[in-house]
C-alpha cells in the first residue's frame, strides 16, 4: 500500500507549510488515472495526522476524471482508463487531466 507513504508526505508537506498553525482542512485532487486510491489515503490520515498539526482536521478529495487528446484526430475525449483508445481507434494520445495529485488547499483554524 504505497498510499501510506503518500499521506505521510501529505502530513509533512502541509505540516511544513503550516509552520505551527493548527490545521482544519486539506483538500486534495486526485486523479482518477493516477493509480493512487483516494479511499486508502483518507483511512491512513488520521492515524498518519495524529500529533501533527494535521491532528483533527477533515480530509476532502476531488477525484479527477481522465481526459485526452488524439495525436491522429486531433479529437478531445474523457477516458475511463489508461488504456481507453480514441473513438477514431488510435491509441497515440496525450493525456490532459486525471493524472495528477494535488494538495488543492489547506485551512487553518483560527486564533483563540
């Protein structure tokens, strides 16, 4: 499960940026082509969050859909897999979303 490490890059990388401000809410994108299974980093960030200024703070992912444009039709089209060739049967496409990992955003609790 490589989506362990993944939170706990997550964890470190909003922690870092945090620089000691508590921390409500992370938003993450993820792409739906990725190959990292969103439902497994939300059930390790809790555990990976605790002690951290993560600790409490809700998780929001956005799952990206897949999109790609044909090299030979020039066609733009939503693809469900890696391997989903262009309705014209061309399989020489680039890839234009769904990819991708993002850390969107993240919300910092207020002052007391």
């Amino acid at each position: 499960m490589h989506e362990l490490g993944i939170t706990r890059n997550i964890v470190a990388i909003v922690g870092e940026a945090a620089n000691g401000r508590p921390v409500s809410r992370v938003t993450l994108e993820i792409g739906k082509l990725s190959g990292v299974m969103g439902e497994a980093i939300a059930f390790c960030f809790d555990v990976v969050a605790a002690g951290t200024a993560l600790e409490g703070a809700r998780l929001e992912i956005l799952e990206i859909n897949g999109r790609a444009r044909c090299e030979a039709c020039a066609a733009e089209f939503d693809t469900q897999t890696l391997f989903t060739p262009c309705p014209c049967g061309s399989r020489r496409l680039v890839r234009l979303r769904g990819e991708e990992m993002l850390i969107k955003s993240m919300q910092f609790k207020e002052a007391a």
